[in-house]
DNA sequence: CTCACATTGTGAAAGTTTTCACAATTCATT
DNA sequence: AATGAATTGTGAAAACTTTCACAATGTGAG
C-alpha cells in the first residue's frame, strides 16, 4: 500500500495559470467561430505574448498540436477548461455593493460562461434584502450562514479599505478559499486562502510613470 | 561641456515602480498620523511585502534611512512623490462611461490626493454632455481636440472589447502615453506608448483555481 | 564613554520566468 | 515517393526578481 507518492504534481506558477484563463477566453472565440485550428503565433498576437511562452504554457497541461496544423481548437479549449475547473461551475460571494460592487454585478451577469456571483453584502440597510442584476444581496451579518449554505469558497471583496481586513477574516472563517481583493490594503490571511489584489490606483500611478518616463515595452500584462 | 552623458538612467522594473507607488500611499497616511519614522519592516507589514524587498527598492530612489531609527517619513514621502511625479498633476482621460467608468469616475473623485480623471467619453449620446462626479463627459467624436487641447498623456480604457483597440489607436495618435486598459482584449500600439492591462476575469479564474487546488502562497502581488 | 543592539545598505546567491534555438514531425505538392 | 516549408515540443541559456546574510552605522542604556 502507501500512498502512491506521485512525483510530487508539478506546481504551475500562477503567471501560467492567469494565461491559460486567457488562452481558454480566446479559444471559446475561435470554437464559436468555427475555426477549426490554432497556431501557437496565432493565440500570442490575441493574448498579447510570445509564441514560444504560449507553446510553454501549453505543455503544462499536456496539449498536443500537430506540427504544421497546430492545436485543434475544441480539443485544446476542452483541455483547458478540464484543467482550470469548469466556468459557470463556481459560485461567487460579493462584499460591498458600492459603485464597484455594483458594475460587478452587473459584469457577472453579463459575461456568457463566466464565473457567477450568487449572493452579495453589504452594511447599509438600504442595499440590503433586495435583488441586484439577478443577485441576492444580503446584510452583511448573515455572511457566514449564507457563505456555508451554499458552500461559496471564492469571493470579491470591494469594501473601504478599513474594513476588508474584517471582511476577510470573516471570510476565511466561513470557509472561503479565495478572494480577490479591490481594497488598497495587503490582507493577512492564513496560507490556505488564495489572494489575489487588484490595485487600480497603484496601476494608474504605475502608467503615470511609464508615460512620463521613456515607456517600457507594452510587455507581460494582466493583473 | 558636452552633454554629462549619464550613467545611463538605471531603468527601474515596472514591478518596484508599483511598489514605490504602495510606499507613498502608506507613507500618506502614516504623515498624517504624525508618525515620525517609520522602519523598513513596517512598510513590508503594510505592503505586503518583505523587509529586505523595501529596502532594496527605496534604495533605487537612493532614500536614506539611518540605521537604528528608520526612515524619516516625512523626508521619505517627499523623494517618493518627486521621483513618481506629483500625484494630483497628471489629468487623466476616461473612455467608456458604463457601468465600471461610471465607478471609477466616483473613485477618482473621491481618492484625497489621487489621480483626477478630467474628461470622459462615450459614443452613446445620453451619456455624454453632462457632468458626472464633477466630470465632464464629451462624445467620443470630439476625443481628438480635449486631448489636444487639455494635453492629457493618460487614459482609462472601459468599453467593450470590441471598441477597445480603435479607441486605443486614437488615443495614441491624440497624444495619450500611458494607458490603462480594462477590456479583455490586447491592445496593439507602438512602444511609445505604456498599456497596463486589468483584467479581472483572468484574476477571478486564478483565484477559482487556486481555491481549487491547494493554494501558493499569498505571496507578490497586486495587478 | 563604552557597549550592546537594532537597523540600514548592498554584494552575492538563489530562485523564477522568459526567450532562444533546433531536432523532430507533419503536411502539401510535385 | 521524395522534397520543402511550417510548426511543435523542449533542453538550455539568458534575463530578471527576490532573498540572504553581513559589514557598517547610528542609538540609547548604563
Ligand atoms: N470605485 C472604483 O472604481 C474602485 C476602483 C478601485 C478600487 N476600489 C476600491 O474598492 C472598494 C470599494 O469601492 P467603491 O467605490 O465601490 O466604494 P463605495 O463607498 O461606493 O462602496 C463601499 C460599500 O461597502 C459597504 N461597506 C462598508 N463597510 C462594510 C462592511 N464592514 N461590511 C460590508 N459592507 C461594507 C458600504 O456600505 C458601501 O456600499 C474600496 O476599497 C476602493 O478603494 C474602487
Ligand atoms: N463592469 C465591470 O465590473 C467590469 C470589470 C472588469 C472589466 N470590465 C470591462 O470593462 C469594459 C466596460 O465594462 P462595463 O461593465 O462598464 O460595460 P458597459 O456596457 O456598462 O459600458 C461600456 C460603455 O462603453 C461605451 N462604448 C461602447 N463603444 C464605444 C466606443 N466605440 N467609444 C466610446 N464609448 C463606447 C458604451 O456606450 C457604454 O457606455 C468592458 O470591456 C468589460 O469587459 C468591466
């Protein structure tokens, strides 16, 4: 017996992971399409990247292309969607229903496959107990209960920076595993729950640098 | 004479000038509360980050601490808002006034010292022509003449996709240096000209699957 | 005044990510 | 069938970023 020791799942950086979402957003395109197949040049100039970066990434979850007829594209953008779990598939919590939390909302409920936030909070009695683009918004205290019920293990957290550290407590408590956070405040959080900061004011000032500055190559990407 | 021919402008990596930006937001505040000094390790705590991280990037900006006592906040605020360029200087365009313009026209107005968005545009006439949060919003048609004319070198992207590589193209040729883009599209410009990419739904996709699979650190950060 | 200590500044090591470059493979055409 | 052109898969190099570790340096206590 003994667990079979598996030569250890080689971790794939989350650089990679954020680009094969994007080869996986591409490939729905081009399936909708009806292309029938790819070339690794072909998804760099749509994502933004190297050729070679894309046939690198691709080799991390095993996909197979053909020399000379490159990577089948319902074959490729299945791969992808086994290997980053099935969109649609997972449920998403909100907290703040503010000016942010709202155009969120209304972006969940927009986007075709895409990921769908299922319940949403807020400490204004005003936002609360009422639905919002399809979604149930809720007062902030029955967070954990409403977190569990459903069994939500990924969240948005867009409140004021004072209170996303709470939030996130609060959060990983109920069982949260994963947050992205738009609150300009580092979260310190238990190595089991997956950050992700999104931070617009420090890209903002980043590209005021750049474009005062000599620029820097439009290069790598993404949030 | 002749010109000095510089030691060639040591080029600073765009992910310590982000950093940097996160040290004066911290900074900011920290001056306010009347802090004196302020230690390398205690500015990691706040970003993030690791002590010897900080150190290493305030050293491109050649901030002095002493040892013992830290940096000086005050002192250190100031070479960090020279070095970035004064914040509140640099008049930023907005184009796409849906239901995220909308948002981050709330948020520039309300950030204390923050960037100012100055001028927003869209193609649809009931959303142009008036003000909101103390903006002015233009038809897109007229993009070319109040970039000229008010000499923005910064603009926010925040139309669909689609729209998203014309609009770039004619700010670009405007005179726009810098752009953050929000469409989940690559932008193709010259390299005179510096994009940084949000993508949101990429960092929800990351965030599912780390949530999924056992997670990597909270490690890095921020868009 | 001297000592013990906390902290900076930084060269060098370690780690990570991207790019290069090329053999192997497939396909279209002759 | 053989040739050539295009493209994949990947080891190895290059580039870049972070961490380590420690000498140098102020600071405050005794
Ligand atoms: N608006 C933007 O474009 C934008 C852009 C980038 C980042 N952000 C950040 O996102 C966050 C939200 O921004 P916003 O513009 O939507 O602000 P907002 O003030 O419009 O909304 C914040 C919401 O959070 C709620 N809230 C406050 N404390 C709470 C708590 N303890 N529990 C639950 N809900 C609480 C408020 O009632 C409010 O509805 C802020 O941290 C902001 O810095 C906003
Ligand atoms: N809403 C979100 O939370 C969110 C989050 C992440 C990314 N995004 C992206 O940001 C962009 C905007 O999202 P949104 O939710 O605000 O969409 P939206 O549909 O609410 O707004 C888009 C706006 O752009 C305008 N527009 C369309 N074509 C234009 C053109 N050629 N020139 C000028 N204006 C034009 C429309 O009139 C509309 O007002 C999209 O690319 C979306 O994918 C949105």
């Amino acid at each position: 017996m003994s667990a079979p020791s598996y030569p250890e799942a080689i971790l794939i950086s989350e650089r990679t992971i954020g680009r094969l979402a994007q080869y996986r957003r591409i490939l729905t395109e081009l399936v909708r399409d009806n292309l029938e197949t790819v070339h690794s040049h072909q998804l760099a100039l749509r994502c933004g990247g190297s050729a070679a970066q894309v046939r690198r990434d691709l080799m991390v979850i095993g996909a197979e292309g053909s020399p000379n007829k490159g990577y089948k594209c319902a074959k490729l953008l299945a791969s992808l969607a086994e290997f980053l779990t099935q969109p649609g598939t997972q449920k998403v919590a909100l907290v703040g229903i503010g000016n942010l939390g709202r155009a969120l909302l209304s972006y969940s409920h927009k986007q075709q496959p895409g990921l769908l936030i299922v319940a949403a909070f807020d400490i204004a009695p005003d936002k609360t107990n009422k639905v919002i683009d399809g979604c149930r918004c809720f007062h902030i205290d029955t967070l954990e209960s409403v977190i569990k019920e459903q069994n939500i293990k990924v969240a948005i957290i867009a409140v004021p920076g004072e209170a996303a550290q709470l939030v996130a407590d609060r959060l990983a408590i109920a069982g949260v595993r994963g947050i992205v956070n738009f609150a300009p405040a580092p979260l310190h959080l238990p190595p089991s729950v997956f950050v992700e900061n999104i931070d617009v004011t420090m890209s903002l000032e980043k590209v005021v640098y750049f474009a005062a500055k000599g620029t820097q190559s439009e290069r790598n990407k993404s949030a």
